[in-house]
C-alpha cells in the first residue's frame, strides 16, 4: 500500500514538536551539535593525505658527515659511500614514542617494535656557495631536492636543527663552520623573536654532532663547544664593527646593530647558553657516523619529534 504524501497538518504536528522544548529534542540537537562536526572531521582527515611531516634539517660545513648520518640513520647498518650534496635530499624515518624502538637501528627495521611518529630528516648542501639552501629551509622556502626532495617544507614543523661539524679538523676550519653556524644561530633567533609578536613559527633547538671521534686528531665535545663559542664572539664582534664602519646613520645604528647580535646583546663574551634568552637550546654531543656511534644524537632528534 502506497504511503500518502504529508499534508499541511502534518507539517504543522511536526514543526510545533520539534520547536516545543522536550528532552528528546533537546538531546538530538545536543547530538548534531557535539557529534557531526567530529565525524565531518574524521571524514576529511582519512580523506586528506598527511603530508605536511615534522621535519630536522641537518646542516655544517662540506666534509662533516651529514649525508653519511641521513644515510646511516635511513638504512640502519652502516653509511653509505658518498660524495659531496649539491641540493637538499629528504628521507622520512620514523621514531618511536613508547618502549618500542629505542635506537636508530631498531627504527630503521620495517618490522620495528612501538607506536611509530613519521619525520622528514632533510640533508642540505654545506659548500660555501650553497649554504643558501638550508637558510631556505630555516624559513620553510626550500624548494625539491634530489632523490626525496624537501617539497618546500611549512617551517612551522621544524623541529631542529643537526649542525654537523668534522672535530678531527676543526682546529683548522673552525672559523669556517663558525660563519656558518652564527648564521644558522642568527636566523633561528630571529625567527624566534619574530613569533613573540606574531604567528611566526616558534623557536627550535640546535644540536652540534661533533662527528669523527673516532680519529686520534678529533677535539673532544667540550673543545669543540668551547672553540665555537670563542669563535662566535669574534665573528659578532667582527660584524658589530662592519657595520659601524659602513656608514649607516646614527640613528639606524641601534636597531640595526642589535637585530644583527647573536645572543645577549652588548656582552663581552658569547656562550651557547645565551640563546636561551631566546627559547633555543643548544647541545653538543660528541659520535661518529663511521662506527655507527650516534645513539646519542638519534635520542636527540626524537626528543624533538
């Protein structure tokens, strides 16, 4: 038997009991408020692919190590041979946040044990003339790279920084890998100063791999800190008079000498522990990729995702 359409009195019924205060209809309307946006969001999640990953940029002069240590921590055994990195170069690793897999070789198995959080380790070219490359991703501006590209990553999923140095020769090319670093530094705390008065990302820390102790010749982490931090202070210092000299105006001077002073402005000496002034941290920890010694600086790295 056919239903008959609804007539006007019907409607009528129907609307003054959905209007007329009742605890079922109370309770419904509670039910489309508070549940239908929830699975309206479940639906796009699982329909959205994730793509916008956490990400570490590694980052140091050519020579330090950094594509053996992406290479090492991607394959788990051992670093493959490589030569010099002309453009960015991404892997996605995986960490694990309970008592799963607890050092790098175990999260490099595809079997690994523990709930897994995915990352982005991106590997920047260290040469003096592309070091432009991983200022980019500092800012979230880094373009494709070769084999798994960085794909302009969203700076606001940075979540550090590995600056890699060789401490076997470091004695030698400290002032180069100072440069670089002061401007790693600089550019993380602007950054950092920037979200304290808008919706600029937030700081991130810095980690110095101290790589090839392995080697007789390798400085100690301590040496290496500390021959950093003199060297930073010589180079703000360096750069504080340029600028006095170059002929900016009086009124400028300020503003502009402060914006370029890394750490604590106005002090005599530089030490890593005045980043702090700015919400980043900065470690040094010693390792070596060749005898697979970096448990230390894959804790770091996971402590950050």
């Amino acid at each position: 038997m056919a239903l008959s359409p609804p007539t006007m009195e019907d409607v009528k019924r129907f609307l003054e009991y959905i209007l007329t205060p009742s605890a079922p209809v109370i309770t419904v309307g509670l039910l489309i408020v508070f549940v239908v946006p929830v699975l309206v969001h479940l639906f796009v999640a699982r329909q959205t692919s994730y793509t916008s990953l956490p990400y570490v940029l590694l980052a140091g002069p050519s020579g330090g190590g950094k594509t053996s240590l992406l290479t090492l921590l991607e394959r788990g055994d051992a670093a493959a041979a490589t030569h010099t990195s002309q453009a960015p170069h991404a892997v996605e690793l995986t960490v694990s946040s309970d008592a799963g897999a607890s050092t790098f070789r175990e999260a490099a198995r595809d079997d690994a044990p523990g709930a897994h959080r995915k990352f982005r380790l991106v590997d920047t070219p260290g040469h003096g003339k592309l070091r432009g490359a991983a200022m980019a991703q500092l800012v979230g501006g880094g373009g494709g790279g070769s084999g798994g590209g960085t794909g302009g990553n969203d700076a606001a999923m940075l979540r550090g920084v590995v600056f890699v140095v060789d401490a076997a020769t470091l004695d030698d090319e400290v002032a180069d890998a100072a440069t670089f670093l002061h401007d790693v530094l600089l550019a993380l705390q602007r950054r950092a100063g920037a979200s304290r008065t808008s919706r600029a990302p937030g700081a991130v820390h810095v980690l110095v791999a101290a790589n090839k102790l392995d080697l007789f010749t390798a400085l100690p982490a301590s040496l290496v800190r500390g021959n950093l931090e003199a060297e930073l202070g010589r180079i703000r210092l360096s750069r504080s008079k340029g600028l006095l000299d170059s002929g900016v105006g009086a009124d400028d001077v300020g503003s502009d000498e402060q914006d370029g002073w890394l750490g604590e402005y106005g002090s005599e000496k530089f030490t890593f522990a005045q980043m702090r002034e700015f919400d980043i941290e900065v470690d040094v920890l010693g390792g070596s990729v060749l005898e697979g010694d970096v448990d230390k600086w894959w804790d770091w790295i996971s402590s950050r995702i």
